[in-house]
C-alpha cells in the first residue's frame, strides 16, 4: 500500500507535465497559475487511494485523478469570482491577477480538459465513470446556488447548510473515492460506503474550513481571516449564532452585519461566537462527522481491506490549521 505522502508526490509530478504553455497564452496561462499553487490535492488523493485498497497498480488511475483536480479548481476559479475573494492560496485569484472575463473563460475551458483527461479511461469503465463525474458537476452547481440564494435569505437552518455544503464540497470527495473503488474492480457496496465515508468527511472538512476562516492563522491558511464574516456569508457558525443567541444578542450581532467597517465587524462578532461558545460547537460538529466517516471505513476494514490510509488522510484534515 503506497503512502498517501507518495500518492501526492505523484499527483503533483503529473499535473506538473500538464503543458499549459500553448496558444492564447490569455487562456492557459491562467490554469497553470492556478494549478502551480499548490494545495493539498486531497480529491486525487482520494481517487488513487481508493484505487489502491484493492489493485495495486495504481498509477493506471492518474487521469481519472487529474480530472478531479482539474475540475476542482475550475470550481474555484468562478467561486472566488463569484464571492469577490481577492486571494486563493496566499497569492491573488486569477480575476484580480488577470480580469473576471479571463476567471471565466479560463475556467470553462478547466472543466473541458476535466472531460479530455477522463475520455483517457478504458471504454469499459468510461459510462459509469462519466455518470458518476456528471452527476458530481451537477451537484457542485446545485450547491453554489444554494450558497448564493443563502445571501438573500434570513431563515437558513442548519439543516439548510449542511446540505449545501454537501452538493457543493462533499460530493467530489466522495466521488473521488467512488470512482477510485469502481475503477480497482471494488464491490459495489464497497463503493458506496467509500462514497458515504467521503461524504461525511466532506461534511468534517467544510465545517473545518468555517471554523479556520475566524480562528486560523492568516499565515498558515492561505487567505485573509474572517472573509465569511466580513461578506455575511451564511456559515454554520453564523446560522448556529443566531440560534443559540438571546434576543439582545440577536439584534446586536444583526447591527454589526450591516457594518460597513470589516475590520470592526469581523472583531465584534468573533467575540460575539466566543461569548456563545460558537467556536467549541463547531469542533464539536467537525469530530461528529469525522466519527459517522470511520464507522464507513469501519464496514470495509470488517472484509479484510486496508483502510489505514484513509483514516490517517481523515484525522490530518480535521486536525488542519490551513
């Protein structure tokens, strides 16, 4: 079994060979920026990973891998337009390095090569591979719609976020690791709990993202903290703030959300959460979907299959300070 270090390794060697130095430069130079900086390439991971619990020639799988990865950041291409993030990375996102036309189109063209990587698969495993990927895409749009009507909506439960955050990030996670599974010859069933397992780790991992966006270091986290805040975005936290909050509390942290000082807003309703305790339930969330994910991995290991990489690739993303 290869280490998930080695399987990284891999994966950024193969996009490395990716050649995006071609004709209009205004149109690749953008993809290779994007894809050069970096990351913690956990969805291609996956996708070999999966593969590797049960065939062992797991390279035969990188295009599948890199289509993931590819797809993956035209998603974030027109997210960080979409949400006006200035930075992706620690570095600026490509609609203020180059323009928003250029995030666009440069992005479209992300998810094409997504297709041109996966139509590389054996024809036999092609049609449930391309179902799978489309059904993922689908998802993904449903759940950045859901993120956007979010904005203008003041009665998003809990219920309401989770599920966005499962068709927008934990659906490629599990995925990847469906589609890893399907291609190793893995049982179905198999399949499904793998599917299951990344769904929930998804779920880990998002909630993980909201927490670092107040309490992570700017310096380890790649983007300025309290972006969600400063843009009222309807994050577990938020929606979680306003539940637990008693009616003064609620109308105070409801005037600093129309604030138009973001340095001010984002301090007062940091320690508005900390008054709440919004910080301690949002851990408390993250290990709660991080238990649902190894009791999935817990099914598989009971049939003799090793499952050790991918509960160690499960605690280092809910231990993460970026």
């Amino acid at each position: 079994m290869e280490t998930i270090t080695q399987i990284q390794q891999h994966i950024q060697k193969s996009l490395a060979d990716l050649n995006w130095n071609k004709q209009p430069l205004g149109l690749y130079q953008p993809i290779g920026y994007t894809l050069e900086a970096g990351g913690k390439r956990i969805r291609p991971a996956l996708l070999l990973i999966a593969y590797n619990m049960y065939n062992p020639n797991w390279q035969t799988a990188t295009d599948a891998a890199l289509a993931l990865e590819v797809f993956h950041n035209f998603t974030l291409l027109h997210d960080d337009l979409m949400d006006n993030a200035e930075q992706r990375r620690g570095r600026p996102s490509v609609h203020i390095k180059w323009n928003p036309n250029t995030a666009v189109l440069s992005g479209d063209q992300m998810m094409i090569e997504a297709y041109k990587l996966l139509q590389n698969l054996p024809a036999e495993q092609l049609k449930v591979c391309l179902t799978l990927f489309n059904q993922m895409a689908t998802e993904i749009c449903e759940g950045q719609q859901y993120d956007v009507d979010f904005e203008q909506r003041n009665d998003v439960t809990v219920e309401d976020y989770m599920e966005m955050i499962r068709l927008k990030t934990a659906v490629l996670l599990a995925t990847a690791l469906k589609m890893g599974a399907l291609l190793a010859g893995a049982p179905e069933e198999d399949a499904e709990a793998l599917y299951q397992f990344g769904t929930n780790i998804g779920l880990a991992f998002q909630l993980k993202d909201d927490y670092l966006d107040v309490y992570g270091d700017p310096a380890t986290f790649g983007k300025p903290i309290g972006g969600d805040i400063a843009c009222n975005k309807k994050t577990f936290m938020l929606i979680t703030a306003f539940h637990k909050a008693d009616t003064k509390t609620r109308i105070e942290l409801q005037q600093w959300l129309a604030c138009t000082n973001k340095e001010k807003k984002i301090k007062a309703v940091t320690q508005i959460y900390n008054q709440l305790g919004i910080d301690r339930i949002c851990e408390e969330e993250v290990q709660k979907y991080t238990q649902k994910a190894i009791a999935n991995l817990d099914f598989i290991s009971k049939k003799g299959v090793n499952t050790e990489a991918l509960r160690s690739l499960a605690e280092k993303l809910t231990a993460r300070n970026k």
